[in-house]
C-alpha cells in the first residue's frame, strides 16, 4: 500500500454521503498489515483530515472494520478538534464583540467561518490552526492595537513599511485561548486583491446560519477563496500538491452552489480553476459533468498530479524548495518590475534588518525538515 493508495481510500471514504452504495469498495480496499494502517493515519494527519475521515467511516457504520486500537484513536482525535472547535467559537464571540465595540466590522473566513455556518456535519470534523478575520481595509491597524490591549501578542513584530502589501497583521496569540488570530485588510495576497476585492465581499456578506451574529462570505466567495487559496496563494498549481482538507471544504461548499457557474461568473484564471474542479472530480471519484469533461483545460494538471502522488517522501520534499526558490529568487524579483505592491513587498523586507535572520532561519528549517 502506497501513500497514493490511501489518499484515494480517505477520499473516496469522505465522499460516501453521495455514493453510499460504494462502503463495501472501502471495505475491500482498507488496509491488512499494520505498517499500512500507519500510513493510512499519517496521511490522513498530514492533510488535516483524520475527524472527517473518522466521522464518514462513523456515518456508513464501518469503524468496525478497523483495529479497535485505531477506533480508539481516531475516536480521541476527533473529541480533541470537537473541544477545540468549541473553544475557537467562543473565541470568535470575543473577537467580534471586541472589534464591535469600537464599531468595527468584522467577518469570519475558511475554515472557521464554515464551522460558524454549520458546513460541517459535526462541529469537530474541521480542524483549524487559526481564526481568519477580515476587516475594513483601514481598520486593521485599530483592530490589531484592540487585540493586543486584551492580551493578545505578536512573534513576529509588524513592519508599517509593509502596510501596502500586507495581506494581514501578523498572527496575535494569547496563552489561554487555543488559536491565534489573523487581521486581515485583504482577503487574498496583493497579486490577487483586484479580482477578489474586501469591498465586494462585505457588500455580499451573509450571516451565519450555525452560530447567529456573524459575518461570513457568500458561498461563491467561499468557492472562490478556497481556489485562490489553495491553488494560486499556496501553489497548489504549480506543485500539482493538493491538500484534502481544501477539497473537501471545495465538495462540500459545491453542494450548496455550483462552482462551474461561480467560476464562470468570476472571469479569472479560467484555465486554473477548471483543473481544480476536475481534480475534485477525480479525487473523490464523482462523475465528471460533460461540459467539464469536454474541456481540454486542466488534463496536464490532473497528469502532474499523478505523477506528484506516486513521488517518495525526498522527492516531494525537493520539489518543494525547487518551487519555492524559483517563486521566491526568480519571479518575485522579476515582479518587482512592474508591480508596485511587489516592491513595497520586497524593499520593506530588504529595508528591515530582523527579516534577514528570520529568513536564515526559516530557509533552515525547511532544508533540514524530515521528509
């Protein structure tokens, strides 16, 4: 059993709400030995989708058919992210009362603001490391300076030079509350912010149905966000690497609207878009729409992400600071040429003599990293 063939097994599991008739293909296909079994569960840890993978297997009554140990596990895993899904909402209660007190607008984004709008079929199947709050782009400074006056502190210390580049304030975090919180002034990275503007989200934003009292995006915003995200901002397209937590949060927000007309709608990066749809087709082994099937758009993506699942632990490790060399030393550089917001991303940072250490040390940390 490869790392492929668990990737495919969680997801064809994740999907059994709409092919239920498929559990006993799950059965069949469940691993024998138990190095295999470890695999499985590293899998399903590094894409953040083991309560998801424990709930499905819950629903279709198969938890059965796994060690009694590995129940008991994944069991404990998903009460874990329940009690901390409790916990990051009463923290957004805080956050949004907080920012309301001093009339700031506040609304809740990814993985958090679905938890809020009751996406999920259980409260502790999402697992998040953050809270994602956008604000009035003029109001992030306010709204950060509140945070911290209740405790809240940075890692990393703001750089003002920045501000025009800046997507958010660095993370605050506060020892007794379990996530830390990003202000955000823009939704997305500057590269971006003209197609997905802050002014038309507030302007479309909905409450949430779950949890009352907060601001959320739209569902074509959310299907929007999690492509710009997942495959454009974290370059998901480029490395042909897709997490499973963002498909699935992409299958579950496309049972509420269709993403074929929302990308439609949304004019941009068309080609991009369309390879993620069918990804999300293939991977969770669902009819492929005939309009969509017709398109030659997206097929040399499916094909390097074939090729990228069937990769070993050192290749995907190398493929990755191959990428992000070329991103970081290659093209950024060159975007400074045209871009304005590339050169306040890049001389700020030049400009500031802490960013070279914390480089140094980032670019370690990657190096060194197990694969």
């Amino acid at each position: 059993m490869t790392r492929r063939h668990t990737y495919y097994l969680i997801a064809r599991t994740l999907a059994l709400d709409l092919h239920p008739e498929r559990a006993g293909e799950i059965v069949k296909n469940l691993p024998e030995k138990e190095t295999h079994w470890q695999l499985l569960v590293k899998t399903g840890s590094d894409n953040m989708i083991l309560p998801s993978f424990f709930l499905a297997l819950q629903r279709h009554h198969l938890l059965k058919h796994l060690p009694a140990d590995l129940q008991q596990y994944l069991q404990y895993v998903f009460e874990l992210n329940n009690e901390r899904n409790l916990s990051v909402i009463r923290q957004a209660g805080e956050v949004r009362d907080l920012l309301k007190s001093e009339n700031i607008t506040c609304l809740f984004m990814k993985g958090t603001g679905n938890i809020l709008d009751g996406l999920y079929a259980h409260t502790g199947e999402r697992m998040v490391y953050d809270l994602d709050v956008l604000v009035p782009e003029d109001k992030m400074l306010t709204a950060a300076q509140l945070m911290e006056g209740q405790g809240y502190h940075t890692q990393k210390k703001f750089n003002p030079r920045a501000l025009e580049s800046t997507m958010h304030y660095p993370i605050l975090l506060r020892e007794d509350h379990v996530a830390g919180v990003e202000i955000h002034r823009m939704p997305v990275q500057y590269l971006y912010r003209k197609s997905f503007h802050s002014q038309t989200i507030f302007e479309n934003a909905v409450e949430s149905k779950s949890e009352k009292g907060f601001l959320l995006m739209n569902y074509s915003h959310r299907i929007i966000h999690n492509f710009l995200h997942a495959q454009l901002m974290h370059s998901g397209h480029y490395s042909a690497r897709v997490s499973l937590r963002d498909l699935y949060d992409l299958l579950l927000l496309s049972r509420k609207e269709d993403p074929m007309e929302v990308f439609a709608s949304f004019g941009h990066y068309q080609g991009k878009s369309i390879a993620w749809l069918k990804l999300m087709h293939k991977v969770f082994g669902l009819e492929m729409p005939a309009h969509l099937s017709r398109n030659r758009r997206g097929n040399f993506f499916l094909r390097r992400h074939e090729r990228v699942m069937r990769m070993n632990d050192w290749q995907l490790k190398w493929q990755l600071i191959i990428i992000m060399a070329i991103q970081k030393y290659v093209v950024l550089p060159a975007r400074v040429l045209w871009n304005r917001q590339a050169r306040n991303y890049v001389f700020s940072r030049l400009l500031d003599p802490a960013w070279y250490g914390r480089h140094i040390k980032a670019m370690g940390r990657m190096i060194r990293r197990k694969p």
